[in-house]
C-alpha cells in the first residue's frame, strides 16, 4: 500500500468518484450499519452484502465508503421509517438534517425581546415578523415555530402594556 499513484476504487457503477479523507474506524462502522440496514431490508443478496462489508472494512477514504452506501437508503424518511432505521442501530449521521430555521422567527424574537429595551419601539415589528414567519414555516416546512410565537406574544404584550398605560394616563388626566 505504499504505491503514491494508489488511488481509491469506487463501487462498481459508480462514476465521478474522487479521492477524499482518510476513513476512521467510527466511518467505517457508520457504513457497516447501513450495509446492515440494507440487507435486513432485503435490498442486497447475502453474496453482495458480505462483499460490500468486506469493502467497507478496507476502506482508506470516506469517499470509498460513500460510494458503498450511495445506492442505499439513507436521506429523508417518513417518521415511522425513521423509528425502525434507529431500532436497526442506523447512526443519526445518515439521517435526514433538521430542517433549516425561518430567519423571519429569530427576527421575530429578538424584536420581541428587543421591547424590554426600547420602550415598545420594536414591539409591532416583532408582531409583523411573527405572523409572516408562522405562514412560511407552515409553506416550507421550516423549523422556528416556538420563536415566531415567543416574539408575537412579547409583541403584543408590550402593545397592549402600552396602550393600558395611554389609557390609564388619559385617564388620569381628566
């Protein structure tokens, strides 16, 4: 293995495949737990699986392990595929990312925090950002639900803590 022209082979029907990081044990035992995954779901015969096994265990790079795992299942999933992919021992690694946050639902917040700290000024934007971000996490599909509400009831709290204290000074006044 000393050849410096050695250079990793891709699974067979795999193309495009270019060198990449040396593989850690931890990288091999994540691919070893899809191959696992796939088998017990009855997408490779036993012959294929034990080669691919084989592969896994001798890999160098991440890249040749890539190309192992590629053809499997191993992005998004319904919720309930999800639960059996963990009860098979799949590592969070090859699972689906969280979705991303809506910008608008942080705007939201800290607006709605930033009411503390300007006298109410921030509190209809916050209140604003909070209903438009609500409507696109909904549309997208997007994660930030609890921030959108956190900064719409910090909006509208200090609008109504504003308008009580007009009241109550007009009030007062007559």
């Amino acid at each position: 293995m000393s050849n410096p022209s050695w250079q990793p082979v891709p699974w067979p029907g795999h193309q495009g495949h270019q060198p990449s990081m040396l593989a850690a044990h931890a990288d091999r035992e994540r691919a070893v737990d899809v191959l696992r995954a796939g088998f017990a779901e009855g997408r490779m015969q036993q012959s294929e699986y034990e080669r691919r096994i084989e592969r896994a265990y001798q890999a160098r790079t991440v890249g040749e392990l890539t190309t192992l795992v590629a053809d499997l299942p191993q992005g998004p999933a319904p919720q309930q595929q999800f639960q059996q992919q963990q009860m098979m021992g799949v590592p969070r690694t090859f699972l689906p990312p969280p979705p991303p946050t809506n910008g608008k639902a942080i705007g939201a917040l800290v607006c709605g925090v930033g009411t503390f700290f300007s006298a109410g000024v921030s509190a209809i934007p916050a209140v604003i950002l909070g209903h438009m971000a609500r409507k696109e996490i909904r549309e997208r599909g997007e994660s930030g639900d609890g921030m959108a509400v956190g900064g719409l009831v910090l909006g509208w709290l200090s609008v109504a803590f504003w308008v009580l204290l007009i009241v109550a000074i007009v009030a007062s006044g007559s």
